[in-house]
C-alpha cells in the first residue's frame, strides 16, 4: 500500500515513526525513530525531527530547521527558515546531558521567524509571532509580538499575523479577518470571536492582501 504521506527520495525516514496523512517531506530531510508528525505537514528542505518529538497536525517548517528532542509543536505552527531550538541551557561537550532535555512548548498557531533563536524551557503562547532574528529567552502570551534581541514583546498581534495597534473602547480589530481581540488582564489577550484552541474557518484560512496594504500609513506604538 503507497504510504498516505510524500517523502523525497533524499529524505531519511527512520523506523519506527508515525506520519500523519497528506505530510510533505522535501529533500534531504531526517526524521529520527519514534518522531510523530501529525497529518498535512509540511518540511522543507534540511528539516530534521529528532527522536520523540511531536508535531501536531497542519505544521509547516521551512528550509534548514532542527526540532531537537524535548520539544513539543502543536497544530497549526510555523517555523520561519533557519529558525533555531535548543534544548540545553548549558551544553558542554564533556557533559551527558542527554536525560535533562528543557521542554520548549510551541503551542497552537505560534510563529517563530527567520532565523530566530528560542533558548530552551520557555512556552510561545498560541497564535503569538516571533519576529525574524529574534532571541527569545522568557515565555511569550498568546497572540505576544516579540522582536529583538533580547526578545521583548512589543504589542499584539492577531491569528491572522497583524500587529494590533489601536484598540477603540478597548477592543482591538484585525484589519484582515475583523476578528475582536480584547486585553482581559495585563498581559492576557483573547479574541471575543474565535476560541484560541478553535481552527479557523475555512474562509478566514486564506489570505486576500498583501501585509503592508492593511499598514502602509498607520502610526507604530
Ligand atoms: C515583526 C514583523 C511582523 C513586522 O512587524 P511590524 O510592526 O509591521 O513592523 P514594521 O515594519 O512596521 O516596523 C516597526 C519597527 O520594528 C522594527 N522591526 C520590524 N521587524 C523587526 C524584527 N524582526 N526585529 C527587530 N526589529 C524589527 C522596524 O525596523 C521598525 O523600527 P523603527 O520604527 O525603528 O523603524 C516582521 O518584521 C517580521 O519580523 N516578520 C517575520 C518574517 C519572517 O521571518 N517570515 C518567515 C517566513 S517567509
């Protein structure tokens, strides 16, 4: 029977592991043993998925990015190019550490940019966007905008990745899918439209405008 997934010749599939339905595995990929990848992903070229990690359904990793063991990717994330993970705070090449893997939690929607570092045992809240480049060392919110280095988050950002820049009786509005976000603590954002742990409805999922046509003239913070 043809495997349910697509895998490039080049890739390295090792046994055993699990891959999920309608997954796309691009050249010169590696997925260790006992790796899970949920159903539609996709890996671009030079993805390696270490031995026990999980990747939820829809995950979409672009080209040369290692998700290291002790890591855990929920549905919908995307992992910018050449984004790196971690998942020991102090290697040292005499030192087996191997039993003391941090945990970084990824969690549903989360975006991580180009060529960002996240520094293990720290959680990227739902739908929150890291900014290319940036060095995260603390956990971020869901929906958090964080650049920089050290990364600091700078706002709010919607599920549909725009920065939420002006609230009018509190309530901010994503220029793109006109969801309602709304702050309901210092530091807590929830959309008063859609669950966080909700999938979007197909007709939120696919993109109209190009990002600067909903910014070009707006005010930053
Ligand atoms: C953060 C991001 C979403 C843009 O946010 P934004 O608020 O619209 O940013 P703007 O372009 O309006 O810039 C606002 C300020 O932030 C700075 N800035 C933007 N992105 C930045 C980043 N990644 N790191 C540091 N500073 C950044 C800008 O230089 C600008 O600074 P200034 O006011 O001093 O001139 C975007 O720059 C980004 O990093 N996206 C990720 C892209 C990516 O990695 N894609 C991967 C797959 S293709």
């Amino acid at each position: 029977m043809a495997a349910p997934y697509q895998a490039h010749p080049s890739a390295i599939i090792d046994t055993p592991c699990t891959i999920g339905a309608g997954t796309k595995i691009w050249h010169f990929c590696h997925i260790c043993a006992d790796a899970v990848l949920g159903e539609n992903c996709n890996l671009g070229q030079n993805v390696m998925i270490a031995s026990g990690v999980r990747l939820g359904r829809n995950v979409k990793i672009q080209n040369n990015v290692s998700v290291y063991a002790g890591t855990i990717v929920e549905d919908d994330v995307f992992l910018g190019p050449s984004c790196v993970l971690t998942n020991v705070s102090n290697p040292r090449a005499a030192i087996n550490r191997r039993s003391l893997y941090e945990p970084t939690l990824i969690r549903r929607g989360a975006t991580v940019g180009a060529n960002a570092t996240i520094v293990c045992g720290v959680t990227l809240g739902r739908h929150c966007l890291i900014g290319a480049g940036a060095v995260v060392t603390r956990d971020v919110p869901d929906y958090g905008l964080v650049t920089g280095v050290p990364g600091r988050r700078r706002g709010w950002v919607s599920r549909h990745g725009h920065p939420l820049r002006s609230a009018r009786d509190g309530v901010f509005t994503c220029p793109e899918s006109r969801l309602r976000y709304r702050e309901t603590a210092p530091g807590v954002l929830r959309c008063l439209d859609l669950d966080e742990d909700a999938p979007l409805p197909a007709a939120l999922a696919v993109g109209t405008q190009p990002y600067r046509s909903f910014h070009d003239g707006l005010p930053h913070p």
